[in-house]
C-alpha cells in the first residue's frame, strides 16, 4: 500500500521522538528520516522501525491491510454482454421485430447498464 505524505510525517515525527528520548542519535536520524522522505510503501517503511519500541507510525501498528477487491458479476461478464446484445437484436431484427430498427438500441442500453455497475 503505497504511503501519503501525512503518513511519511508522522513517520518522521515518530524518529523524532527516538532521538528525543535518545533511542536515535542524530546521524542515524538523518538517515533514516531521509528514507522515510523516499518510502513509497508500508514496506519500506518497516525495517525502519523493527528495531526500535513504541511510538510506531499508525500505518505500521494498526495492521490493516487493504480489502481484497472483490470482483462484481457485471464486471466480469459486462463486456462479453454487449456482443450478445447485438446478435440478440439482429436475431430478432430478421424475425420477431421484422424491420424493427429499435431492437438495435439493446446493444447501447446494455453497454451502459455495465458500465454503471462497473
């Protein structure tokens, strides 16, 4: 999960209350301060802290990780819908409708209907 720029400042404040306590001196601040700056993920973020105790960035302490992203129907088959929807209104352009020309707006009612649950 990639890191916001209020997460890398709290990140920097949480060093900062090693050094105060005198857990970090002020070399090994400055480079770990500079790699929290570069962090782009929670990752990177966690040898920076292994060994050090508590005060932690909350992105490290709360332990939460991203909800899996679950997969709508729509989202699976929406696409091969659309195809459908067109032979279905040529079938019935040629037989039930005959000369309907109407039956051709169900490929663009479908597209947009999976595109809104989309």
């Amino acid at each position: 999960m990639r890191l916001s720029d209020d997460e890398r400042d709290e990140a920097i404040n949480a060093l900062s209350e090693h050094v105060r306590t005198g857990r970090l001196d002020l070399d090994e601040y400055g480079t770990r301060s500079a790699k929290v700056t570069a962090a782009r993920t929670r990752g990177e973020l966690m040898p920076l802290f292994a060994d050090l105790p508590a005060p932690h960035p909350s992105v490290l302490t709360t332990g939460a990780r991203p909800a899996p992203v679950r997969s709508m129907p729509m989202a699976r088959f929406g696409p091969g819908l659309v195809p459908i929807a067109g032979l279905i209104a040529l079938v019935l352009f040629f037989t039930v409708a005959r000369g309907m020309w109407l039956v051709f707006l169900l490929p663009m009612i479908v597209l947009l209907v999976a595109g809104r649950k989309r």
